[in-house]
C-alpha cells in the first residue's frame, strides 16, 4: 500500500469516530434543527460527486460517482423533507 492511501483510510477512520461521537453527544431536540443546516453540507458533497463522475477517467470513477451523485441528493432532498415537517409543526392551524 501506498503512504497516501494510508493516509486518506487514517483520515477517513478518524473522521468517521470524531463524526459518531459528536452525533451521540447532541440532545435528540437538536436533531432536527442541525440536519437541516446540514444540508449545504450535502450540497458540497453533491459537487465533488460530480467533479469525480465527470473526471471520466476509469469507467469506476464514473459509476462510483454517480452511486455519490444519487446518495448525496437523497440526502439533501430528505433533509429539506424533514425540515419542511419541522416547519410545518410551527405553524398555526385554521380554525
């Protein structure tokens, strides 16, 4: 194995452990309201899916990409559902 890939499975490891604890450590009340904020994060992760689609240099670059492209979409596209049901909880009802 190559130093970089060595690097980039240590980067993505640790990323991943740093990711789940700070998950467990938010109260489930703030759940909602950070998902939505996550979702321009998503959107990030939709461009570099399409960056890395669009390279076209090895036919698995371009199916790993677009497999990124639909998760990351699905992704922002839940989000904006579940924010739009929070909002949708604040408003008042006709009566």
């Amino acid at each position: 194995m190559n130093e970089a890939l060595i690097a980039a499975l240590f980067v993505f490891v640790l990323a991943s452990f740093i990711g789940f604890e700070v998950i467990n450590k938010i109260p489930p009340t703030l759940h909602t309201p950070l998902m939505s904020g996550s979702n321009a994060i998503s959107g990030i992760a939709v461009l570099g899916a399409i960056v890395a689609s669009g390279a076209r240099e090895t036919n698995l670059s371009v199916i790993l990409g677009l497999i990124a492209v639909i998760l990351a979409m699905v992704n922002v596209v839940g989000g904006f559902l579940v924010t739009d049901r929070m909002l949708q909880m604040f408003k008042k009802k006709a009566s």
